[in-house]
C-alpha cells in the first residue's frame, strides 16, 4: 500500500501561508509589518476563534485592530506571509474593547470555512496556547523574555531556551479483510466509534508505540503497519500519525480505563451512513479519513 505523494491536505494544515521564518528577527521589518495596514492579525480569545459581528473584510476572524485604534501589538505572534501581508497572532481573553465579537471554538468552524482559513486558525491556536503555558523558566523559575517574533522564549536568569512543542501521537485503523476495530471512549460524543490513538512516550519509536497502544487498549498484536498521512492537532498541541495497521481477526480485550467499548466492524455495516449502527468521527478528524480510506478502497 503506498503512501500518496501528495494527499489532500487534512484539517488545520497550514495552507499557501509562507513561514518568513528569517524575518522572525528583522525587529525593523516586523515593526513596519505591525503598522502596516495590510497586516492581518488573527485574533483568538480564550483560544476561541473571534467572529466579528460585522465582518471589516473577507476574512470574519481576522480583525481590523486600526478599528479598535491601534497598531498590532508587540505581543502578537508573527505568523508568516499569506499573499505579501503579514500574519499576526493575538490572544485577546475575553473582552475586546470596542468590537462586538462572538467566541467560536475552532472545531465548530470546521465544516464552515475554507481549508485555509482553517490551517491558520489551527497555527496561531497552537502557538497561542503554548505561548499561554510556557510564561516561566522550567529550570530557575524566572519570567521568560520573547524572542523571534514569538517563536522562541529565552531565560534571562539562566539562559534556557524554550520553543514551541507538538506532542507526536498515533492512531490507527485496524483491520482484519473484511473487519476494522473501531472504539469508545467515555469523552467522545453519543453514539461516535473511532481509531485507536494514543500519545509516543520518550525512547518510544512510532511502530513500538502503535503495537504497545493496540496491544494495551484492545489486546491485539499487529502483523503489518503501514504510514498513511498526518494531521496537525491544536487541541491542545498535537500532531497526528496515522497508521493502518492488520492483525488477525480474533476476541478483543478491552481495557475498561481507557475505552468504553471497541468492536469489530465489517465493512458492510458502515458503508451506508444511513444504517450504520455508530456514528462516525467528525469530518476534521484524521480518523474519519482512515476509516473511510479503507472503507471505500473496497476489497
Ligand atoms: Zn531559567
């Protein structure tokens, strides 16, 4: 099975924006890119994506601070380049004084933006958060100092640098011909059956770390793993592997701390949404696109 050289793009990948990650130290360009009004700045609240009740563009997040009389701020993250303008991250917490604003959590937005608009929200909502978490040094507990536009977060009592962190996990689809293992967990939506998923530990490879999350969750062991793609996960700070994996088809043991139920699935019964007897991942989700991979590969 070989991985597609170019697979579509998941959900939260950034898109068509250019990183300009040299000019994370140009303090004069970034200056001018924070006057200038052709910057963008997009604007989270309490990690929320902000929707302007009256929308000043194109883009409904993406909020005009030269309304609010301002220029953008030495705290916002500099995101990159979309189109020649200049992208700005903003955490603004829950008030925005003089714009009337609605806080929307970014997975609601999913299946109502385009997929661009969706890779930068995802990138400022992850390094918004980690710059939210990462405000003291780990070592000697001073105040950390900004660096790189946002990029970096430097000690000045003992010199350690901290940079924004993506927490590798995997997931997989199992499957056995005509079967996948499909499980619940207590925190997913009624009714909703996914892939198995769990987070790489220290010293762990992926492959050890998808034989020791099946092995553990439904007491399977793999015969064969294969790569499929991956899927940025600003929820909080995640990227996804995604695998699929053949074992052979037999009893599975579930651990009850981690699942509420896994089954085996034959293809049959979720090929027709209609009469499907679990509901399926949402559609922003690298576990909807596994199963559906396999389940409409046929065969
Ligand atoms: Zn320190």
């Amino acid at each position: 099975m070989p991985i597609p050289a170019n697979p579509p793009p998941h959900v939260y990948t950034t898109i068509g924006l250019e990183r300009a990650a040299d000019r994370r130290r140009d303090g004069a360009w970034l200056a001018r890119r924070r006057r200038d009004p052709e910057s963008l700045v997009v604007a989270l609240g309490g990690l929320r994506v902000l929707i302007a009740d009256r929308p000043q563009g194109p883009d409904p997040f993406a909020l005009d601070l030269r309304a609010l009389g301002g220029e953008i701020p030495e705290e916002a993250i500099f995101l990159g380049l979309l189109d020649g303008r200049a992208v700005f991250a903003l955490e603004l917490g829950d008030e925005v004084p003089g714009a009337e604003v609605r806080p929307v959590e970014l997975r609601a937005l999913a299946p109502l933006l385009p997929a661009r608009e969706l890779g930068l929200l995802a990138y400022a909502r992850a390094l918004l958060h980690w710059a939210g978490m990462q405000r003291f040094c780990g070592r000697c507990g001073s105040t950390l100092r900004v660096a790189e536009a946002g990029h970096l977060r430097r000690c000045p009592g003992c010199a350690a640098e901290f940079f924004p962190r993506t927490d590798p996990a995997v997931i997989v689809l199992v499957t056995a011909g005509e079967h996948c293992v499909l499980g619940r967990s207590p925190r997913f939506p009624p009714g909703v059956y996914s892939t198995l998923a769990g987070f790489v530990e220290p010293g762990e490879s992926l492959e050890a770390a998808v034989a020791r999350e099946i092995r553990e969750e439904v007491g399977l062991e793999l015969e064969e793993l294969v790569y499929r793609s991956s899927q940025p996960w600003p929820f909080p700070q995640s990227l996804m592997l995604g695998f699929r994996a053949r074992a052979r088809f037999s009893p599975l043991r579930i651990d009850a701390d981690e699942l509420e139920d896994a089954r085996w699935f034959h293809r049959r019964e979720l090929l027709d949404e209609g009469r499907r007897p679990v509901r399926l991942p949402a559609a922003d989700s690298i576990a909807r696109y596994l199963i559906e991979e396999w389940l409409f590969e046929g065969g």
